[in-house]
C-alpha cells in the first residue's frame, strides 16, 4: 500500500494515546474512542438543550401515510423522556 500523505504519530483527540493515523484526518486512535466523542457531543447537545439530529434513514423508509405516522409517535415518545 503506498502512502499518499505525511505519515506522523498523532495524539488522540478523546484519549490522549499516541497512534499512526490509518487516514489523512483522522483524530482518533480507535472505534472506541471515536465513539466515545460521539456520545459526549450527544449528551452536551442534550444538556444545551440541542435537538439531536434526525435519523435520515427514516425519511426514506417512510416519507408518508400509517409507517411514517408511526415513527412519528415513537419520536415524540422518546423525546418527551429526555
């Protein structure tokens, strides 16, 4: 595989380990610690008081009539418990 950028250890923006990035941007030294800024973003959202970003899959899957209705129902659901 031939490397088309400056290949430099950079430190973890979520951990502070030190990595090899596997892309040109990358920030994180793995999945986990991907995952874990994610969830730290989504519960700041939360706490501001931030709608979080809908699901787009949904507008596809059910755009109109009793599915999307449904998914609707279950949206204002879980948003009235947080």
């Amino acid at each position: 595989m031939t490397v088309m950028w400056d290949v430099q250890e950079r430190s973890c923006a979520v951990c502070g380990g030190i990595f090899i990035p596997q892309a040109p941007k990358a920030k994180y030294c793995s999945e986990d610690c991907r995952r874990k800024h994610e969830q730290d973003r989504a519960k700041e959202a939360r706490r501001r008081g931030a709608r979080p970003k809908r699901d787009k899959v949904d507008r596809y899957l059910a755009p109109t009539g009793p599915a999307h209705d449904e998914i609707m129902a279950m949206r204002r659901e879980v948003a009235m418990r947080y």
